[in-house]
C-alpha cells in the first residue's frame, strides 16, 4: 500500500510539473500580468477554512496595522473534494462585489496531499481571470502550490498576507511627522 501511495504521489507531482510547464508557457506567472495589491485596502474579501487559525491571524495582524479595515470573509473547505469549487465560488462571489479591493486566499500549512487544491487548474485559472488582485497565503513558509504562481501576490503565511496587504498606521503617521518637519 505504501508503495502504491508513493507511486500515486509520483504521479501527482509529474502532473503538477506538467501543469507548471503549460502554465508558464501561456503566460500566467508573468510578472507583468499581476495586477496592483492596493496601497490602502478598505474592504479585503477573505477566503479562509471557518473557524481557522487562517482567519484569526489575517483579521487580527490586518487589524493591529489599520484598525478601521473591513473583511468580507467567504468559508470555504480549505481541503478535500469539497475545496476546489468552494473556493472558485467564493472568489466569483468576492471578484463580483465593488467594494472589495483584494483578495486573500489563506490556509494554515499542511502536508502536501492537503494542499493539491490549491494547485488545481480549475482555480488557478479562476485567480487568473480575476479583475481583482488576488493575494495567496497557503500554509508556511516552504510551502509552494501553484496559486503562490498565479496570484498577484505571494504570502509566505497567513499573518504575512495580512502585514503585506494593510499597511501599519504607526509607520504612515511616523512618514506624515517627517515630512512635516
């Protein structure tokens, strides 16, 4: 069994590879295709697992930078057949709603195999068709799916997406009392 689970994982990142390959090829992980992540957001729609860690930590660092920013936050499963579509309808419902600025993405880390969603096709076109930048933020540092490819920004993790999307008030007052003197 575990032999067969290694070869079926083989195959998996063989496809993966594959999929980096044509997409890179088409052009979506060009550089010049990533649209703006806005200098002040003032509505980020947030796609998290309900109850995460995910979530707490983006509202909580988004909200110690800059108080008054507002979250639409859309659940969706962050793992499991349920993930891929969940996610693409929480992404349409938040691309399609004018006052959210940006998009995050965000999932704690985990082994690999929970992860593959955030590698599916499907998605990755989805973030790609988005006329609203889209932030990825999935699980730790060395994780690496494919959406950290095709989104406009990448997060090392969750609390990183939120420092890197808002910025921190004290520093912009600090800039405002230089440039005063």
């Amino acid at each position: 069994v575990s032999a067969m689970r290694h070869v079926g994982l083989g195959d998996q990142l063989e496809k993966l590879e594959q999929l980096r390959a044509t997409l890179r090829a088409e052009g979506l992980f060009d550089p010049a295709r990533k649209k703006p992540i806005p200098f002040l957001p003032h509505c980020i729609g947030l796609i998290t697992g309900e109850r995460s860690d995910a979530e707490k930590d983006v509202h909580r660092n988004a909200q110690l930078r800059w108080p008054h920013v507002r979250f639409r936050t859309v659940h969706a499963a962050v793992q499991g057949d349920r993930c891929v579509p969940e996610t693409i309808g929480a992404l349409k419902a938040l691309d399609a709603d004018p006052d959210v600025d940006v998009i995050v993405i965000a999932r704690g880390g985990g082994d690999p195999q929970a992860l593959l969603g955030f590698s599916d096709e499907r998605l990755l076109r989805a973030v790609a068709a988005a006329a609203t930048p889209v932030v990825s933020a999935i699980g730790h540092e060395n994780d690496h799916p494919l959406l950290d490819d095709v989104a406009d920004l990448r997060a090392s993790t969750p609390t990183d997406a939120a420092k890197r999307v808002v910025p921190d008030v004290g520093e912009q007052r600090a800039i405002v009392q230089q440039l005063r003197a």
